[in-house]
C-alpha cells in the first residue's frame, strides 16, 4: 500500500470505527480478503475509509473503484450506503444531518478519474430541509444538532457515538447557558472586570445584564 489516501470531506460526517472493531475488522480482512472495494471520488476515499485503515493495519493491499458524478451525488451516496450498513439511532443521524446542512457542494464532477485533482466547491449549500430528507430526520432535530455541535463538541461526540441521545444533549447545553451569570456574560463581553463588577451597585449590575441580554439575542444563534 504505497499510496496513502486521505479520506473525502463527505466521508468525514459519518464516525470512523472504535479501535476496537477497526482491529476486529482488519483481523476479517486479513483472514477472508477485502469483500467491498474502496470508493475513490477525486482521488480520496468516499467510501469505505473504515476498510481502508483495516486493510492497512492487516497489511493487505485494498481493492479500489472510481466514483464519477457530481457533489451532490457523491453526497447521496456516502449518505445511503452508511445508512444502509450501520444501525444508527435517530439522534445519531440528527447529528450527521447537521453536519451535512449548510455543506458546501461542488459542481458537476464531468468525467473525473482518481487522479484527477478536485475542483475549487462552489458556493451552493445543502438546506436544512434537504439534510432532514437525506437522513430521514426532522428539521428541528438537526437545529438542535447543530447547536450542540457549536457549544460542545464533546456532548456532540456523544450523541455521534450513542453514549448519549440528542434530547439529552440538548438540555445540557441548554442547562450550561444558563448557568452564565451577569458577571460571567460582562467579563467575557469585555464589558468590565469581576472585581469592577462586583463593586458596582444593583441598579447598575441589572443594565450592564439587560445589555448583555440584547447584545446575545442579536449575536447570538439559538
């Protein structure tokens, strides 16, 4: 295996396998073969880069096959073989589907082959209401997914790896906001310090809060 391949961005949404299961895999590889070749779309791995670090830990040299298509086919395809062969609960696909909206997407690939370089992704973007459809979840679970992903990518990896569900998640994150107090909020504002804070009277602390409070609903995404 001389040629070492980076994965797709698009192969990127869906978890790698734990190191666990990657050595279970390549011990199956190494004793049965490679059963499903490793998907090439640009000259990355589109699909299958699970296979391909197994077959590189069982030293067994992958067999390949070219993706020739557009983004948004490309992306079609990573989404419905991934959930096609793994059993993913609701929460886990809220999550992919939040990674997936608002994704970049390319033009037409027009007869590409492996070593063919990428080309630069135009500037259309995947909708919310289309990731829902591709992952056959509702948008405002991909809204809460998407929030979760922005304030704690720890409790996102969570809900990726079902450790935890996305409603549970979700008020976590929620419940951590809320534990911002007015002298937390003014000192990462910049506003003023803890100990200028604290000397300042109550009527006073309650508009510097009032303040804040206007400046997180306009800068703030829920």
């Amino acid at each position: 295996m001389s040629t070492d391949r980076k994965p797709h961005r698009f192969a990127e949404i869906f978890p790698m396998l734990s190191d666990e299961e990657l050595q279970d895999l390549a011990k199956n590889i190494k004793e049965r073969g490679l059963q499903e070749p490793i998907t090439l779309y640009n000259g990355e791995i589109l699909d299958g880069r699970n296979r391909y670090s197994a077959c590189r830990i069982a030293a067994v040299t992958p067999k390949m096959k070219v993706f020739n298509g557009t983004d948004e086919e490309a992306l079609q395809f990573v989404a419905s073989h991934n959930l096609h062969r793994r059993h993913l609960t609701a929460s886990q696909r809220a999550m992919i589907a939040a990674k997936i909206a608002d994704m970049p997407v390319g033009k037409p690939a027009g007869g590409k082959t492996e070593t063919t370089p990428a080309k630069k992704p135009a500037k259309k973007k995947t909708s919310i209401a289309s990731a829902a459809k591709k992952l056959n979840v509702s948008p405002a679970s991909i809204k809460k997914a998407k929030k979760i992903l922005k304030e704690n990518p720890e409790k996102a990896g969570q809900v990726e790896s079902g450790a935890k569900s996305l409603d549970q998640a979700h008020k976590e994150v929620q419940k951590d906001a809320g534990k911002n107090t007015d002298k937390d909020i003014a000192v990462k504002l910049g506003n003023t310090s803890i100990a200028t804070l604290g000397r300042i009277k109550t009527e006073y602390r309650k508009d510097i809060f009032e303040r804040v409070k206007i400046w997180l609903d306009a800068n703030v995404e829920l």
